[in-house]
C-alpha cells in the first residue's frame, strides 16, 4: 500500500489512536481522611504464616478484584509454593520481625505490582475477607534409583 494513499492515512490515523490501557481510579484522600482507612474502600486479607504469626494486608476493593479473590475463601500454600495471588505479597511476609509481632505494628507499603499501596498491621481479625494461610516450606527429597537386576543365573539356598 503506497503511503500517499487515503488507505495509507486511514491506516496511519486508526494506529495513533490505538487500543488504550484503562486505569481503574483508585480513591483519593478526602476531607483529610486517607482512603485506606475508610471502610467503604478496603478489604481485608488474613495472613496466617506457620500457624503462629497473623497478619493483616489491607487493600482496594479493585485490587481485591483484579486478583480474582473469592470472599470467605480460605487458601493454604507451603511458603516456597506460592500460588500467583499470594506471589503478589510476597514481599510483605518479610517486613515484620518478632517484636512487631509482639507489640503490633502498623506500616504502609507501596508494592511495585497490580496492589500498590497498601496498609499491613499484625493481628488476627474475626472477620477477613479472604484468609491466606502459608505454611512451612515443603523440601523435596529425590532419591536415587536403584536398578533391581534379576538373579536367575544362581539360585540361593
């Protein structure tokens, strides 16, 4: 197709103004109240680690549904076999160290994935909106396979 022609320009024209990527708008601080501690914005994610360190990851509601959470659903992984949501927050099961977890502790975070900001606090909640429990990790030992040779050239007595 020549590049003068009125093909060419059509062509050119549908180009520029291309598929776009939609952003979803996350909500704003208002009247001085941060967006992540208004309760019509977030939902919450339990993170229980070894049965024993409980922690909290507060998050949007778009980004509770573009990680295609189901609410009230339990997930159970080994820590070295994350499943794609729990990858996510992956840098999050790090952040607190054993006296966080005694006096309780409250961060905010920025994640360089689809979460973004977020809030992380340590404790247990009667009512999460999704509940991660991980688990130790699983070690996979591989044995060595032995080959079995038959004996039919002597018998045993």
């Amino acid at each position: 197709m020549p590049k003068g022609t009125e093909a060419w320009r059509q062509l050119k024209a549908a180009h520029q103004r291309g598929p776009k990527r939609v952003r979803l708008q996350r909500p704003r601080k208002k009247d001085g109240i941060p967006a992540l501690a208004n309760p019509k914005n977030i939902k919450k994610i339990q993170i229980i680690q070894d049965d024993t360190k409980y922690m909290v990851l507060i998050v949007f509601k778009q980004v509770f549904a573009s990680m295609h959470l189901r609410p009230k659903h339990t997930y159970t992984m080994a820590r070295n076999r994350l499943v794609g949501k729990a990858i996510l927050f992956k840098k999050v099961l790090d952040k607190f160290g054993h006296n966080d977890y005694i006096f309780g502790c409250l961060k905010e975070m920025k994640l360089d994935n689809m979460i973004g900001k977020c809030l992380i606090t340590t404790g247990k909640l009667k009512d999460p909106d999704a509940t991660f429990n991980i688990t130790r990790p699983v070690k996979v030992c591989r044995q060595p396979v032995v080959e079995q040779r038959e004996t039919a050239d002597f018998e045993v007595m």
